[in-house]
C-alpha cells in the first residue's frame, strides 16, 4: 500500500484582522489581541464568555473553532465552526480557509505518524503511532470531506493497523468519490475475506447463520469487482479475486461465462485469459486451459503466472491420463507426453524465480517420470536448499 505523499505546506496561515473593534464586544477584541500573542489559553476563556453571554455571537464561535483548532481540539473546532456557520454566513469563507489549513496540518501529521508505525520494528509501539495517525486523519476527513486522499490513507492506516472492517468505510467513500482502482481492490478484499472466515466457521459450527453469512460476503465482492473489472481490466487483484470469490460462491459456471464473455471482448487481454484458465484447468478441461495460458503467453512471453500454470495443467493432465489408464487396465506410457510438455515451461519459471521450492519439487517430479534421475535428484536437492535456508 502505497500512501499519497506528504502535501507541501504551501496554504496561507489564517490571518484575522483587528480593525474596527468598535462594533465588537470587550471580549471579542481581547480575545483578537489573546489570539495576536498565540496566547491560546487566555483567548479561549475570554471566548467561553463571549458565547455564554452572547448565544447568537457568530464571531464569538468563529474565533473559538481557530483556536480550539490551535490547540488541537478537533471536535469542539469544528462543533464551534458548525455553530457559527448556524448563525450566519457572515464568516464562512474564513471558516472554510481555517478547515484547509488545519485539514493540511492533519494530513501531514497523520502521513508521518503513518511512515513512523509502519517502519517501527516493535509492535506495541507501531500500534500506539497508528492509533495516532488514524486519529489526524479522522478529524482531517471531516474538515475536508470531499478529499479522495484523505480516505485513502485513512483506510491504510486502518488495514496496517489491522483494523480490516474499521477500512471499509473509507474504501467505500473512496469509490463513490472516484471510482479508486485501490477502493475497489482492498474492499474487495476484505469482504471476500470476511466471506471466507465466515465459511471457516460454519465447518466448525455448522450454524447456518455463518454460511448464509459467508455467502452475503462473496455476494458483495462479486457485485463490487464486477464493477471494478470492467473499469480496470488489466488489474490482476481484482481478477484474481473476484475469480475466488466466484468458486467460494459456487458459482463456477458464472465465472466461466464472465472470463468467456471477456476474452470474446477483449482478446488479447492477457489477465482475462490467465483467469479463464485458471477456471478452466479447475473444471479439469485440460484443453481449454491449454489453449487460454498458450494465448497468454503468446501475448506476454514473460507472463510468469501462465507460464506456470500451463506447466501444472499438462502435469495434471498427465496424471489424470495415467490414472484412467490404471483404473482401466492398460498399460502405456502416453502420459508421459504430457509431463515432456510441461517441462519446458517448469525449466523456465525456475529460471524466472529459482527461489521457490514447490517449484523446483515438481520440476523434480517431472524429472523422476522421465526417467531423468540425475536432473531429478539436483532439483530435489535445490528444493531442500531453499526450505532449509
């Protein structure tokens, strides 16, 4: 997760002016001169008079919200702020530039508490800065609704804390506001996470609530990164999400026809046809799983995902052969093909990350069917190496 930079501090201190104190009130100009000497505490007593004596001083609630803001006491700031703005409009363009330069101070706040938490080894002490951060950027939220940025880093902060179902709020606001690529993808993830949590449970409880519960979830991503798939197509968390969320849903054959209809439309898109393939190889339809990674890769040589599993596809396809051979009677060694098509492709995924072991044991296994022993015992023994590192 990456949070949006650090705003420059570049807005225009709030500046009052102590002119014309004639129409003002004894504590109204002592508080300006209070507020002159950032004399904070003096210039909120004196304002705490003022609008106790003078209910309807719209003036007398202005200054009280800047100063409350200086003296980082958000909610009464902006309680202060609203009862002002209930009374009149008179200072409401002053009140909207005080929201942005206290909104900046808390936006830059909470985005280096955020950077602090996150680079703090210790857990304890990472917790009590994020805490911190989540708190800026609350409060920055409701000075400046509309900002995109600021329920962003707020959801963040919330799921590096975490806190996956305090985040959703602010994903969700992040989508209305712009459609995020990002609201889409990590509020996708929690649902479907939640989904499958749910569906954990009801193993264990066999309470009916949880799977109706769970289904609900897988519900929500579907119809969520429906929606997100079709703004961002090349977005392979989305995909690959929404494909699980499919399969958890039972709704195998849903998800086939939407990567089919995806492919149809869009056919040299290299995601819908890795994910289709996945779907595919999934039903056990060896050849259209063959046939949808084969186009990946002709798309993108270096498409790794589907170099991979087109490798697994013809060792599953291979084995299946052999054990349908065996429950038959027959002998024969045509399986092996399928293992010979695979090999190349493991050789090269190995070659692109060799420092997985599961990788480097089926390579191995591969091996060991051919008949290739001495290729065989190197990549078990590489497989040992990494696990043992």
């Amino acid at each position: 997760m990456k949070i949006s930079r650090l705003y420059a501090a570049a807005l225009i201190l709030i500046g009052f002016f102590f002119t014309g104190f004639q129409c003002s009130s004894t504590e109204i100009t002592s508080a300006k001169l209070y507020i002159q000497q950032k004399n904070y505490d003096k210039a909120l007593e004196t304002l705490q008079k003022e609008v106790q004596k003078n209910p309807a001083s719209d003036e007398g609630y202005h200054l009280l919200g800047y100063v409350y803001g200086e003296k980082e006491m958000y909610p009464e700031m902006i309680d202060s702020y609203d009862k002002s703005l209930g009374i009149s409009k008179k200072f409401e363009s002053q009140i909207n530039d005080s929201k942005k330069y206290f909104w900046a101070n808390l936006f830059n706040k909470g985005v280096a508490l955020y950077q602090k938490g996150v680079a703090t080894t210790d857990p304890d002490s990472s917790k009590m800065i994020l805490e911190k951060a989540i708190y800026n950027f609350k409060y920055a939220v409701q000075l400046e609704p509309d900002s995109s940025d600021t329920y962003k880093n707020l959801a963040f902060v919330y799921l590096s804390a975490q806190r996956e179902k305090e985040a959703i709020e602010p994903l969700q606001k992040l989508i209305d506001l712009e459609k995020s690529e990002d609201g889409y993808r990590y509020l996708g993830e929690i649902y479907y996470t939640e989904g499958l949590n749910l569906k954990n449970e009801y193993t264990v409880s066999k309470n009916p609530e949880d799977s109706i519960k769970a289904q609900e979830y897988f519900n929500k991503t579907i119809t969520l990164l429906e929606e997100g798939k079709n703004l961002y197509p090349a977005n392979t968390d989305i995909l690959v999400v929404l494909s699980n969320s499919y399969i958890a849903a039972n709704k195998i054959e849903t998800a086939i026809d939407a990567f089919k209809t995806g492919v149809e439309q869009d056919p040299e898109n290299k995601y819908y046809r890795y994910n289709y393939g996945v779907l595919l190889l999934g039903k056990e339809d060896f050849e259209g799983a063959e046939q949808q990674f084969q186009k990946a890769i002709q798309i993108d040589p270096e498409y790794q995902n589907a170099v991979y599993n087109l490798a697994v596809t013809y060792v599953k396809w291979g084995t299946d052969i052999n054990k349908k051979n065996e429950a038959e009677g027959k002998m024969g060694d045509e399986f092996k093909e399928k293992y010979r098509q695979a090999l190349p492709h493991l050789e090269k995924v190995v070659q692109m990350q060799n420092d997985d072991a599961g990788m480097w044991e089926l390579l191995g296994r591969v091996y060991s069917v051919l008949g290739m022993q001495d290729d065989a015992n190197n990549a078990f023994k590489k497989a040992d190496e990494i696990r043992n590192k």
